[in-house]
C-alpha cells in the first residue's frame, strides 16, 4: 500500500465513510469491546440502491499497527455470522505492507465472495487515501 500505517489505521478505526461506509451511516467508536454499525449501498443496473448492514466490535488495537475486528453481514455476506478481520500494518519504504485475514465464515461460497471482494476493496482504500484531494 502507499498509504501510511497511520492513515490506514485511521481509515480502519475512524473513517470508514471516506472509503467504504455509505455516507451517514457510521456509527464507531475505536476502543476495543465497542460495538459499530455502518451500511454499504451498492446499486444494480436501474434498481435502487440495496442496503448492507455491518455489524461489529473491535477485538484488539495497537495504533498504526494493528485492527481486529468482528464482521457481521446479512445474506450473500457471512449470513449472520460473526467473522474475524485481521489487520496488520508494517512500515514499507514511505508505504505499508497491509495483511488482511477474515476467518469465520459459515461456508465456502461467503469465503470465496469475501477472498474475491478484499483486494478490490483495498486497491480502492489505497488509492482514496493516497489520490490528491479535489480542489
């Protein structure tokens, strides 16, 4: 990643609206054992919008170093499930070497949904928190 460990942290811990949550619709607080709920809304062709509920609580925070959280979806996410995410964030050069783990899933078909979205869902974290801002 080039974003920092900081930045990165941060999009994880306080501002998943820049890069992943609907606008309005976070609520989190970065402590560990405090529960959080964001939606995602992802439109299809000339439909409205659907609404994903997140769910959650942060396991473990080392600032800039580490964000574990549970994550809890509805259906064609982990179907109620409380999964794991892991996330740790090594120093790189003037970037982050980034390694996302999500174990827990009730079967193979939310794992291999979950595997196949990830890196796209990071290649777009990266590029929100290193873009320049628009004027």
């Amino acid at each position: 990643m080039r974003a920092s460990p900081a930045a990165l942290y941060k999009a994880w811990t306080e501002q998943f609206e820049k890069w992943f949550a609907a606008p309005g619709t976070v609520l989190m607080k970065p402590e560990v054992n405090a529960p959080f709920f964001f939606e995602t809304h992802l439109a299809v062709e000339k439909m409205e919008a659907q609404r994903h509920p997140h769910y959650g609580r942060f396991l473990r925070l080392t600032t800039n170093e580490l964000v574990e959280l549970t994550w809890v979806t509805g259906a064609n996410g982990t179907e109620g499930a409380e999964s794991v995410v892991t996330v740790e964030l090594v120093p790189n050069g003037k970037g982050t070497q980034l390694r996302l783990k999500h174990a827990g899933f009730p079967n193979e078909r939310s794992r291999d949904q979950h595997q196949e979205a990830w890196p796209t869902v990071l290649i777009h974290l990266d590029e929100t928190l290193t873009s320049p801002e628009p004027r």
